[in-house]
C-alpha cells in the first residue's frame, strides 16, 4: 500500500499523522474487503486552502472539514469486481499495480473545532475524517438517509475495530 503524504498545515495536531491515516487506511480497505493494494493520496491543510478546493470543485462558498476526490466510479459500492474487465488497467499504477483509489483533503483547523464540538480527541476525529473519505474512495456516499445510516454504521465499526472511540 501507498500513502502520499502531505502536511501543509501549520496547524500541529500533537498526532502521529501518518501512521495513524496508515492504520485507518488499511482497517477501512479489510473491512471493505478490497481485494487489491492501493494507493490513497492524503493532504492536511488549513480553512483556507480547502474553502478553496470546496469552492473550486463543488462550487460551496465555504470551508469544510474533508474533501474526497475519488478516482473509480463504481457500479456498487464497495465492490470492486467490475475493475477486472477490459478497460479498466487506468484503474491501477501502471508502475506498482495497485489501484487507485483517490484523493483525500482535510482540513487541520476543522479537526480541531470538531474534536472541541463533539467532545473526543482529535485523534478521534482526524481517524473519522479518513474512514468517512476512505469510503467515498471507494464508492459509498450519504445522500440519502438509508446511504447516511450505513455510513455511519461502517465509519463505526471501522473506528471501533481500531479502538478509536468517543
């Protein structure tokens, strides 16, 4: 597996930043079951630069505190049997062969508010951001209340498999 790591936050979360995307990374990939190594690109930054982003690529006048930008449109989420098919080699580093599963963006200052708002560490709260991205890297979203719930339900299991609690 591949982590593109990039810090450009001034912000300091007093976290092992790296290691702790590593491990929820690789819990959210199993408890998908993601048959393959991939490759995740994730970048920490501030307000401003994702307000940007957020502004930029989906047209919301504000800051947030992630931003996923997959690479794969799925046919179902989750699933990863249709990447087999013709056509479908994009899908994959053509240098390591894993599959590319996209960009993940979180804002340092939002992990911080949130963790003070919600009442949990900001270890808990910066773990939640990526397996909340990771599984929209891999397909699933919350539109819908029924989409909302399972998300929650999964983003929870991954966290408690970690033993990252409220």
């Amino acid at each position: 597996m591949t982590i593109n790591f990039e810090n450009e936050s001034s912000v300091d979360l007093a976290l092992s930043l790296e290691e702790i995307a590593e491990e929820v990374i690789i819990s959210a990939l199993d408890y998908i079951g993601c048959p393959y190594e991939a490759e995740v690109n994730l970048l920490i930054t501030d307000n401003e630069q994702i307000h940007e982003m957020n502004r930029d690529f989906r047209q919301i006048d504000r800051a947030t505190d992630v931003l996923s930008f997959p690479m794969i449109e799925y046919q179902n989420a989750g699933s990863f049997d249709f990447l087999e098919e013709d056509g479908m080699e994009d899908c994959f580093h053509p240098e390591t062969g894993e599959l590319l599963l996209g960009d993940i963006v979180i804002s340092a200052e939002k992990v911080v508010e949130q963790a003070n708002e919600y009442g949990h560490s900001t270890k808990r709260e910066y773990a939640f951001l990526i397996a909340h991205s990771m599984l929209h890297l891999m397909g699933f979203d919350h539109i819908n209340p029924l989409e909302a719930a399972d998300m929650e339900q999964k983003q929870s299991e991954i966290l408690e498999n970690l033993h990252i609690t409220r």
